[in-house]
C-alpha cells in the first residue's frame, strides 16, 4: 500500500463526491461511514492516511433543481454544502481534505487536464446524437436504453439529444483497460463487479465518450472553446488528483501539468469507495483519462452495495428517504455507525429497519457492551474503592479468556484487511459475550463476601478491566464515542487511544494503580415503540408515509432522493459508458 515517506507507509482514501442537490440520506452516510472506517483504521495500524471527501456541484441537474427553487446553482449548492459539512461533523468523521468541484484550483485544473487531452489527440470535436439521463448525468444509445425508452440505471425519462460535443477517445483504451483489470485482480473489488464490468461494458467494446456540452451551462468551460462546459463526469472523476495538486497551481506553462508534493506522496490511490452503480465509471472512464495523461491507475476501486429501507428502495416520492440527522439525535452517533457497519455486508445490499437498529442497540450495546463496562466498573469500586490491590490469583478458566481477548487484535486485522467490517466487529463481539460470561462463571459478588478470595477478586475483576481495554482498541474504527468513554471509566487517559493499537496485542497491560471512574450509562437502551412512533415507520404494507414531523424525532421531507438515480439500481445490464 501506499509510498514509504520515511518510515511512514502512505494511505490515500476517497469517497465519491456526493451531489448536492439535496440533503443527504442514511445511503449516502453509509458510504462515507464505511471509508471513515477504512482511515481510522490505517490510522491506528501507523499509516500517514489522507481521506478525502467532498461534493460534486456542477451539471445539469444542479442546475435544474437550483432553477426551480429560484436560486442561482452556487446559491443553492452553498446551502446543501453547509449541511452535508454539519452532517460529517455529527457523524464524526474525520477527513482530512474536502473538496468542492466549484473550488477554482479544482476548475483550473480540469481545464488544464482537458487542455492537454485535446492537445495530444486524444479528445477531438464532433457531434453527439443519443439520450441523456439528467439524474444520472449519463449519455446513452439507443440499444442501451430499456425497452420503453427509459434509462437503463433509474428507469427515468431521457432527454434527446443532438448537438456538437468534444469527444473523447475512449475506445483507444480499451484493450489497455481489459489488460489492466485482468492484471490486477485486487483493482475491482468485489469480485462479481470486475466481472460485470468486464463482461457487461468492455467486452461488447467501448465507443468514444461525449465529453462536453453545449446546452448546459453550469459547469467548467472548455479552456480553448466557451461555448462547451465540461461533461460533468470528467470533472468529477478529477477531483481524486486535482485536489492533491495534479494539475494545479504552479503549473511551468500552458498546457504543462505541475504535480504537486502531495500528489506525488500520495497518488495513486489506494482505495476508491463508490456505490455499485458508479463502478463503471470509476473503472473505465477514470482509468481512461489516467492512462491517456500517463498517470498510475488507483489501486482499488471498491463497489459497495445499496441501502434500502424496510425493504424499499428509497426515494422521495416514496417519501420513505432516511435522514441520518435525525437517527443520530435518537440514538446517538455510535449506534448508527455501528449498525451500518455490523449489519451490511461491505460490498453487498443492505437494509435498515427501526427494528433491526432497535435490536443492535439494545443486544449489542446496550446489553453486550455497556453492561459489560458498567457492571465492570461498579464492582471494582465496590470491592476495591476503584483501584485494585497488587496481589493475584489465577485459575484454569482466565486462560481461556485471555487466550480468546489477546488474539483478538489479528484477527480484527485479519478481517479488516479484507474490508469486513462486519466479520470484524462479529469477532469483538463474540469475545465481549464470553467476557460476560467470564462473570458469571466467577461469581464476583460471591468471591466478595469472602474475605479469603481477595486476591481471586483482584484477578477476576482485572481481566474485566483488561478485557475492556482491549475492547477500546479495537472499537475505535468503527465507533468513536465508546472508546473515549471505556478508557475514562476504566481509568486510562483517552488521549493515549491513538497510539495503542499493538498494546491490545499484549494481553495484560492494563496499569497497575489504575482507578476506575464510573459515569453515565454509555448506552441507553431503546424503546421500539417510541421510536416507531416517533420515526413513523412505514406500514407492512410499505405504503408511503409522512416521515416528517413526527415530534422532530425524523424529518425526511427535506431530504433528497436516495441518489441521482433515485432507488436501488444495479449496474449491470446498463449499456456502455456513453457516447
Ligand atoms: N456525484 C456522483 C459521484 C461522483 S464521484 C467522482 C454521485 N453522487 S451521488 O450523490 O448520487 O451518490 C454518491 C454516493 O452515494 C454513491 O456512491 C452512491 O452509490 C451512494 N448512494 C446513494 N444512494 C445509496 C443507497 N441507497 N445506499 C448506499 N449508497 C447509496 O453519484
């Protein structure tokens, strides 16, 4: 992975950049959840890790949504922008950089890139004829569209289209790209996109790509030609160099790309995560333009799967839209978080439901994990005023604990590795539930009344405090707020959280004179009910609902539809890239 600065292996991690042309909803949270894990987890294994996220803002249907509520499209998108930062703030996630394709290093820079495509060759002028999707912002054929004429990624209506394009030469990378993806295993993931895209899209052959418009117009210019703005694709797909300095800046000339420091430190990089519905052009239009400018190919582009909810597609006609702002107040940031990552599989389809969420918080946290630390917590108060004596005494079933908590940390790697978040935090748990068990087979209140099992005491209540410092560790990429609140009232200092990772290798670290600090309740639990209630769950039936309102507890009425492709669509069986 990653260049070595040093000693520092480099770690370059990107969500897509999300449009804003609405607030944004629990599927568009669930990406950048899953690449915040993705940089947290780098972070705590030592790599010096950039995560970028950021919004994509020009195109036609920003323009069109700006239109209709009578604002000019950077108006608005400074609205949406200001959210989609709170949102991130409240769901703590920690990205380093964040870029607006409006941002005028970032437009330079795309006019230079394209520039010098078209002084090498490699995009020409011509005319484009076929449909344009406006959600999508994709260009279609007429064999790729469905039987009734729609667009074959959402199903909705498409815009004929006739009038003079640049193009660019796509189709001359394709054997290049075939190679290249057949070369590297690892460069699609999962596996069962790589063979769609390969099978699907680069197969049947590729035709060169409509990379500007004349009808549009918020968007970049083409440097040489103003009448054209930039297909907004082109633009987008940049932002991964452009905001490491690719293209940017102290450029030597006309037509010369500068490459700035942290591209070259950075650069490639190492995961791309995007929806599965935007892997094509990850994979075949990014890797184009980067084969064409002579630049590395990123390592892996990952496709993750789709968010329903209560088993709908969400929209907002549906009116069924999940607005992350609202889960986060009712249950808190760690709870989503959580769910999200232990629920969906990486990489497959998911669902949320009130109930599934319900029921993790309420087994996982609120019984597993928050039990633990506060039955914990309170008995080596009550035995031991908080700090427990020197002495110890060990029996048969400790090893067994330790050997299962010690060994834990290699396997959360050995899954991590693999982005399964899931298999990950299934591994923490099963070693949390057999840590509950540990107090019941010791029986502390029992070795308690004796005042022969003081050093028993010692030992039983110390591998639970042990236990739960380990578990602090390893939490930490997935949830933010447990961590910090297991080590203050376990007694350590939080701001050594960082830095700790290989100590949860070592079973048995934790410090003698330690003194426990109770404190709240670090999860509540909640009541379906009320929070059925509350959030206005959709009927069985999973007719429409008024999801706002409801007492503030969630407001989706503002909120977007699920993407620009309104619903749960699958990629495959959708035509070529364009043109
Ligand atoms: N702007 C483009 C991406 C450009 S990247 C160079 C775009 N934006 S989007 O806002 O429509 O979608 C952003 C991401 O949100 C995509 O990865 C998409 O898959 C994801 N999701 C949108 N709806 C989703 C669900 N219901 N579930 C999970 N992820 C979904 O596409």
């Amino acid at each position: 992975m990653g260049q070595t600065q040093g000693q520092r292996k480099t770690f370059y991690v990107t969500t897509p950049i999300y449009y804003p042309s609405d607030k944004l909803h629990i599927g568009n949270a669930y990406c950048t959840v899953a690449t915040d894990t993705i940089a947290r987890y780098k972070r705590l294994r030592g790599y010096d890790v950039r995560f970028l996220t950021g919004t994509d803002e020009h195109g036609a249907k920003i323009e069109k949504v700006a239109r209709e509520k009578g604002m000019s499209p950077k108006e608005y998108v400074d609205i949406i922008v200001e959210g989609i930062l709170d949102l991130w703030r409240l769901m703590d996630i920690s990205n380093d950089q964040f870029i607006r394709t409006t941002d005028s290093y970032h437009e330079e820079a795309v006019q230079r890139i394209f520039a010098r495509l078209h002084d090498q060759g490699d995009i020409y002028k011509g005319e484009y004829e076929g449909w344009y999707c406006v959600p999508c912002e994709s260009f279609w054929t007429k064999t790729q569209l469905t039987e009734d004429g729609m667009c074959p990624d959402c199903a909705r209506g498409v815009e004929v289209t006739k009038e003079e394009s640049y193009f660019f030469r796509l189709s001359k990378y394709r054997d290049k790209l075939v190679k290249h993806i057949e070369d590297n295993p690892g460069f699609i993931q999962p596996e069962s996109r790589r063979n769609e895209m390969l099978n699907n899209f680069l197969k049947p052959g590729l035709e060169d790509l409509s990379v500007s418009r004349v009808s549009i117009d918020w968007g970049i210019r083409v440097p040489f030609d103003a009448r054209h703005v930039i297909y907004v694709w082109v633009d987008a797909l940049t932002n991964y160099a452009t905001q490491l300095g690719f293209g940017v800046g102290e450029a030597a000339g006309a037509g010369e790309l500068g490459a700035a420091e942290a591209y070259r430190k950075y650069w490639p990089a190492d995961i791309h995560v995007v929806g599965k519905e935007i892997v094509r052009f990850h994979t075949i239009i990014w890797p184009a333009i980067l084969l064409a400018l002579g630049e590395p190919l990123p390592k892996c582009v990952f496709g993750h799967g789709w968010l329903t909810h209560e088993g709908q597609k969400m929209s907002k006609s549906r009116g069924n839209v999940v607005d992350p702002e609202s889960l986060v107040a009712a249950f808190g940031v760690d709870a989503i978080r959580y769910f999200l990552l232990r629920d969906v599989t990486f990489g497959m389809d998911g669902d949320f439901s009130l109930k599934a969420l319900v029921g993790r918080v309420n087994a996982d946290l609120a019984n597993d994990l928050g039990n633990l630390l506060s039955r914990t917590v309170a008995m080596a108060e009550k035995y031991f005023g908080g700090a427990l004596p020197e002495e110890r005494e060990a029996e048969a079933v400790d090893a067994e604990l330790a050997e299962l908590v010690g060994s834990l940390c290699g396997r959360v790697e050995e899954s991590m590795d693999r982005l399964q978040f899931g298999n990950a935090l299934a591994e923490i748990w099963r070693a949390i539930s057999r840590t509950n068990k540990y107090i019941d087979e010791t029986m502390p209140w029992v070795l308690a009344r004796d005042s022969a099992k003081k050093a028993r005491l010692a030992t039983v209540l110390f591998n639970l405090l042990e236990s739960l410092r380990i578990y602090a560790i390893l939490v930490q990429p997935f949830i933010t707020r447990a961590p910090v609140s297991i080590y203050e009232q376990i007694g350590l200092e939080p701001s050594e959280l960082p830095g700790a990772w290989d100590s949860a290798k070592s079973w048995g670290a934790y410090p003698a004179g330690a003194k426990v600090a109770p404190g709240a309740i670090m999860f509540p639990r909640a009541d379906y009910e009320k929070m059925a209630e509350a959030f206005r769950v959709p009927d069985a039936a999973g007719g429409a609902v008024d999801a706002s309102g409801a007492g503030g507890a969630v407001d989706a009425s503002g909120a977007g539809d699920a993407s620009g492709a309104d619903g749960a669509v699958d990629a495959s069986g959708a035509g070529g890239a364009g043109a």
